[in-house]
C-alpha cells in the first residue's frame, strides 16, 4: 500500500500510540501491583470493570482494525449487498441476551474464570473440557495470527518503507506483551479504551474527507445507476442466503467468542453490563455503518478496480484526502495509527484469553493444580510469549500448503456454542453427547470449509452447528442421565 | 419491596418480537434487483433495512433495561 503520508509522520505517530500504550499499560499496573497473586485479579481486573471500560474491551473484541481495512473494500465489491454488515454486528448483542444474564450471574456465584471453567462446571467431563479448550486456543490462536498480519500490513502502509515493516511488528508486539505481562486485563481494557477512541476519531475524519472530496452517496448512486444497478439493487437468491448465513453465523459466533464470554465475568455489576450491553447495541451503526459508507463512496471514486487493487481501497482515499488539506493529512495519519491499535487491542484481548485457558483449565486443572495462582499465571504468560513468537514467524514465514488450517476460526469456535448455551438451561444435557457433537461438529464444518462445499449456499460452520445441535440434543434424549448427575446440573443450573 | 427477578430468555413473547425483526433484517421481500426509488441516493429497500436495524437495536435497549433483573436489586444491596 503506498500512502500520501507514509513515512516519518507516520513513524512519529506510531512511536506516540506505542508510548502511550505502553504508559497507560503501566500505570494501570502501579495502582495495581498485587495483580499477580490471583487469577481473578490478573485475567478478570479483580472482577471490577465499570462501563467505560466495559463497554471499549467488549468494543476491541467486535471492531478490529480489519473492519477498516477489510470492510469497505468488501462493501465496494459486492454493493448494498454488504450492508448486512450492520445488523449481524447487532445481532450479537440479540444472542447474547440469550446467555449473558446467566452467564454473569454463574461466573459470580461460582467465580468462574474462562468458558472452559464453566463447562467445567457444568459437565464434570475431562474429555468435553479439553475437547473446547483445544477449540477455543486453535481459534483464538488463529485469530491472533490474522491480528499479527494484519499489523504488519498496516505498519508496511503508514511508513512507507522507511525502517523495514518487521521493526514495527516487532515494536508493538513487544509493547503489547509489556503491558499485558504487567498488568493484566486492567491493562487490556484501559490501553482497549484508548486505542477504541483512536480508531472511531480516525474512521469519521475519513468519513467526512470522503464525503467532500469524492461526493457523497448520492454521487455515488448515479455512478452505480449508470455502470453496475446490480450494487444497488436488492440481492437474489444466492445473496439473500448469504446474507442470511453471515447474520447466523456471525451474531452467534461473536457472542461465544472465549475473550468476550470473559469480558461478562470482568464486569463490576449486573448493571454495569447492562448498560456496556445496550451501548455496543447502537455502535454498528457508527462503526460498520461508517466505514459501509466510505467503501459505497469509493465505488464512484475509484471506479474498475480489480478484486487484489481494492483491497486498497481505504489507503487510496486516505491517500488522496491527505493530500487535500493539512488537517485531513494529520487525521489520516491519526487514522492509520488507529487501526494499528486497533489491532493491538483485539491482539491483547485475544493473548490474555489465550494465556488465561493455559493458565486454568489446563495447566491448572490437570497438570499441576497445587501450584500457586502467581506460578499458574506466570505459566500461562509464558505459552502466551511462546505462541505469540511461534504466530509472528508463521506469519512472516508462511507454510505454501496447508495455509488453510490457519484460517479456521469461527467455524470451529460456533462449535462450543451448545455446551455454553443450551448447558445453561438444559439439565438434561448429556456430556457424552456434547462431547460427540462438538467433535462431529468440528470435523465436519473443517472438512467442508477445506472442500469447500457450502450446500444451499449455507456455510460449513452452520451445517457442523447444525449436525453439532442434533446430536447433543438427540443423544441427550436417548441417553439417561442419572439421578445424581441431574440433581447436580439441576444445582448448578438450576434457578 | 423488590423488584421480581426477569431474565429474557424466560419470556417467550420477547422472542417472537426477536423472530420479526429478525425477519426484517433480511432482504427477502423486496422484488429481487429492484431499487427505485432513491432517497438521498440510497436504494428504498437499503433505508427499510435500516430501520429495521434501528427498530431491533432499540428493542435490545428496551429488553435489557426493563426484562433483565437478576441481580441488580441483590448487588444494590450490598452497595450500601
């Protein structure tokens, strides 16, 4: 990507988000310094999260810096068709109200720390819990690789060659694991806050550049009436599946996300989350509504590109917006610096729910539960650091073959779904069933997506939900539980 | 006197209002690649879609303020 603005402007203003991660990072962990001698305190901030900060880490889990980046070239593709980006960012909010009510108050009553902890909780079963967290850290896993690619485009496009990109992956991953490694999920969720404010100053600066420099909608309507009415008309058959499947399996899969299951036990009060809950419920419409607008504009503004060259789409108008006015070249700059912390923040969300589940449910559960919470947390740190060396050269390195088992991520993560939500308020629910669904589940949506079969147009990962849900809850009918196992569930769910 | 205690899930009407609005949500009941007229150069059925968008993110308000109460009352207690 070659930018207007790249170069030494760009450089500073990378140097000034690091800095100020990195202070906010710190000085999160001075107030706080008793932070590694609990579990809670470390991967929850001691269960104590108000709705400012709430509501920006939950905001950091949704909107990364791809929503920018990758967004608008999407919506210049495929037109008004793509405006189901907008509501299945609200639907998320819809399915959590399926489960987050519960969730919070379980996570307090049994003071539980990761998913897995609560399908733990709930099942009693080593198999079903191992089986969901090797799901949960494959994906998340995977997410953060994207993340860390992600990073490295971004930092290739604002400086513009200057130092080598490398330089600058390796400056924020470094600053990253300082401040996660020092403070923890405060950390996370105050640096989250942040980086939130940048990115939204950053993509309504570009909104409105776009709309004075290249017209408005309007514009861009009459360009698209004369050249391709199929951008603007309602989507046929095949799209309004699509646009159906993407709803479905977004809503769901974002509300099971491990890093956004955990962000209900941080919060301080049911009330907190509440309201955290009812602002993320509006924000689709200044975040992908936004950036929906600005790719809509760039259909009329730059006309006939090819798939590969939109994908440039945003850096050529920030590009051209720059270079109208000093203002829009600093807040382009201030753009870009935003969706590189962007990135950051949903890396550092999805690193410390990483490192969380290691910590918990799998260091802690089953290889050495006697040892201290300061010893389990310092395990999980340094897997966490392990992980993240093993997906920067992964990412820098790719394998030729096999690229595919690292884009798995949603399809495998939709497959928890049942144990966490239908073993909320089923007491019937069988762990053996659960486990062969989640299993049946994910070999068969992995299997799909690599052979890329989508029958009727649906996605792989809804047709494993799907298989995944029929075997759960028809395994579970025939399968009796025993008296004791349903009293016990009845206990832990019952209410 | 508290307040009973409401979770959503529990109300099924809640859901049937879900339903619909999920309904809206999709594009399927406009006449296929029609987009006439335009209102500020955005297609009428984008606009319905819109704000059936609006319609379902004030419907979430509306549930979880007043059909959420599980432990709001309990934790205002042991504020004070």
């Amino acid at each position: 990507m070659e930018l207007a603005f790249a170069g030494w402007s760009g450089i500073l203003i990378l140097l000034m988000y690091g800095a100020i991660m990195l202070g906010v990072g710190v000085a999160t962990y001075w107030k706080n310094r008793n932070v590694h001698e609990s579990l809670d305190e470390y991967y929850l901030g001691g269960r104590g999260l108000g709705v400012m900060v709430l509501f920006f880490t939950f905001f950091a889990t949704q909107y990364s810096g791809n929503t920018v980046i990758g967004y608008p070239p999407t919506a210049y593709r495929m037109g008004y068709e793509y405006l189901v980006s907008v509501p299945y960012f609200i639907l998320i909010i819809m399915v959590y109200l399926l489960f987050a009510p519960r969730m919070y108050l379980m996570g307090k009553k049994y003071k539980l720390l990761t998913p897995v902890d609560w399908i733990e909780k709930r099942f009693k079963s080593k198999p079903v819990s191992i089986l969901a967290a090797i799901l949960m850290l494959y994906a998340l896993g995977n997410y953060l690789l994207e993340q860390f690619v992600a990073i490295g485009q971004g930092v290739a496009g604002l400086t513009g060659g200057t130092i080598p990109y490398q330089v600058g992956v390796v400056f924020f991953i470094v600053i990253m694991l300082i401040y996660g490694w020092l403070g923890g999920m405060r950390s996370v969720a105050y640096t989250d806050t942040m980086q939130g404010i940048a990115l939204l100053f950053g993509v309504f600066m570009l909104l409105i550049g776009s709309i004075i420099y290249f017209g408005g909608l309007p514009n861009a309507a009459d360009y698209m009436q004369a050249y391709s009415p199929e951008k603007l008309g309602v989507p046929d058959g095949p799209g309004a599946v699509n646009w159906f499947s993407l709803l479905v399996l977004v809503g769901i899969g974002a509300a099971v996300y491990p890093h956004a299951i955990q962000r209900i036990f941080s919060a301080k009060s049911e009330k907190t989350l509440k309201k955290s809950f009812t602002q993320m419920a509006w924000m689709p419409f200044l975040t992908a509504g936004v950036v929906f607008i600005v790719g809509i504009i760039g259909i009329a503004a730059f006309p006939d590109l090819s798939t590969a060259e939109s994908e440039k789409l945003v850096g050529m108008l920030a590009s051209a917006i720059a270079n109208q006015h000093v203002i829009f070249y600093w807040a382009m700059v201030l753009l870009f610096g935003g969706v590189i912390a962007a990135i950051v923040s949903t890396a550092d969300s999805v690193l410390l729910t990483f490192s969380s589940i290691v910590s918990n449910d799998l260091y802690g559960r089953y290889i050495n539960p006697k040892a201290s919470e300061n010893k389990k947390i310092l395990v999980g740190k340094l897997v966490g650091v392990a992980a993240v060396v093993l997906l920067v050269i992964i990412a820098w390195f790719p394998p030729a073959t096999l690229y595919q088992i690292f884009v798995l991520k949603f399809e495998l993560l939709i497959q928890v779904a049942p144990a966490i939500i239908l073993g909320l308020y089923w007491n019937r629910l069988h762990p053996k069933a659960v486990f062969t669904g989640m299993l049946v589940g994910t070999v068969l949506a992995s299997f799909m997506t690599f052979a890329n079969i989508t029958p009727l147009g649906i996605f792989s990962g809804l047709w494993g939900l799907l298989v995944n849900l029929l075997i759960c809850v028809i395994g579970s009918l025939f399968m009796s539980v025993s008296v004791a196992e349903k009293e016990e569930a009845d206990q832990v769910v019952g209410m | 006197m508290s307040k009973p205690k409401k979770e959503p899930i529990k109300n099924g009407k809640l859901w049937i209002i879900f339903g619909i609005l999920f309904a809206l949500i999709n594009p399927w009941y406009f006449p296929e690649g029609s987009y006439q007229p335009l209102f500020w150069g955005i297609p009428y059925w984008a606009l319905i879609i819109i704000a059936a968008s609006l319609l379902l993110s004030a419907f979430i308000s509306y549930v979880i303020k007043y059909q959420w109460q599980l432990e709001e009352e309990e934790e205002k207690k042991e504020a004070k």
